[in-house]
C-alpha cells in the first residue's frame, strides 16, 4: 500500500510569488490535513479537508488556502510568499480525520522563499 | 498555539540505556499520540493512548497518561542509535466546529550514541 506522498519535495520560490503544493493521501484515507513546521513554532495546524470539504482550519492568513479532489488528493496554496513562509509543510491523512485515528504523514515539502 | 510542550528539549544518552520523555497539555483531550520524526522528513506514528486509559506498551516503547496532572510520559527502553530523532506529542481535542484536530508539540531532540 503506498504511502501518502507529496510533491514536490523541495522548492525554492521568491517573495511575492505564489506556490502550490500537492498531497496524494492513502489509498481509502478522506480525511487530509495540512501543517506548517519551522524551527521556531513547532508543528502548526493549517487546515483539514474531508470529502472536498474544509472541516477545520488553523490560524494561518487567509493567503494560505487549500482543496481537496474528489479524489481525496489535495493542494495548498500560497499566495503573495513571504520570507517567513519558508518551512517544511507537511501534509497527513487517514481514513476519517475522527475520533482515535491514526494519522499518515508524507515526508513533505521543503519551501524556500528567498 | 501549542497544546502539548515536551520536556526536556533535547536529550542525549549512550545506546542500551532508556529514554524519558513528558509532555503536558493544557485542555481536555480525547486521546494523545506519540510521533518519531528523523531529520527534516514526515513524522511517524508511534503509539496512541485514550483518554481513558493510563498505560500503553508497544515493543519497546510504554506511554503513560495522567489526565488529573494532564501529562504523559514515553519511554524508549534498552535505546538504539537508530532511535536518534525528535519525538512529538500531540493532543487530539474538538473543535468549535465539531471536529477533531492534533494539535503538536515542540518535541524532544533524542540522541543516542553508539
């Protein structure tokens, strides 16, 4: 069973220009979520989509967006990059997003904004 | 924000010996899960324990919750160089809206050395 993958893996991108970034969960999994990582804050929560819908979202500008195919695959976008959206970005599924469930990380794309 | 801070930060200790690992959260959870993370690639998931229960074992690794002091503990017995990466935990709680997030620690930067 493959594995929840995305790409690209790494990027590099200037300050004002815009990015997408693209997760492909597991196989059966409807549930996809999105997190930020730097150095500096840790794991943030971006947001959750399950079944083409965004069930949850974190405290990111709304320059951070994102969606989900029918599918199950999902993108993020970033708009208007800053110096400071430079991180890991880390997406993860499982089969419902509820209660108890396991969550499947990808090994994620590094985004640099120079 | 955070919901789960790990302590200590950082932790080094020689292969054979275990590893001790806290995180303390701050509100009402549904469970906590345990995730391994090697340098600057997707985390992986280690173990995860309910809030109703208090001790979990899965090879060498226990967890422990204390929902009352609202920390858990894992323990990484008879460690391996292997086992040299950052450990995250993180709380699962309900939202506003109904739904469930993780919600992710600092983590713990483990070295063991051969």
């Amino acid at each position: 069973k493959a594995g929840v993958t995305q790409t690209p893996r790494y990027l590099i991108k200037t300050r004002g220009q815009q990015v997408t970034l693209s997760c492909s969960p597991i196989s059966g999994h409807r549930s996809v979520s999105w997190y930020q990582q730097t150095p500096g804050q840790g794991l943030q929560f971006l947001f959750e989509y399950f079944s083409e819908t965004q069930r949850n979202k974190g405290n990111f500008p709304g320059r951070f967006s994102g969606r989900q195919f029918s599918n199950s695959r999902s993108e993020m976008n970033v708009s208007t990059l800053e110096l400071g959206d430079s991180a890991l970005y880390l997406c993860a599924s499982s089969l419902t997003g509820g209660l108890n469930t396991e969550a499947f990380f990808g090994q994620g794309t590094r985004l640099t904004v120079v | 924000s955070q919901q789960g801070e790990e302590d200590p930060q950082a932790l080094s200790i020689q292969e054979g010996e275990n590893a001790t690992m806290n995180c303390s959260y701050k509100t009402s959870i549904n469970n906590l899960q345990w995730y391994r993370q090697n340098s600057g690639r997707g985390l992986v998931h280690l173990i995860l324990i309910r809030s109703n229960e208090r001790e979990k074992h899965s090879g060498r690794l226990r967890v422990t919750l204390d929902t009352s002091k609202k920390s858990s503990s894992l323990l990484i017995t008879a460690s391996r160089a292997a086992d040299t990466a950052s450990y995250f935990c993180a709380t699962s709680s309900f939202t506003q809206g109904g739904s469930e997030k993780l919600v992710f620690g600092k983590g713990t930067k483990l070295t063991v050395n051969p």
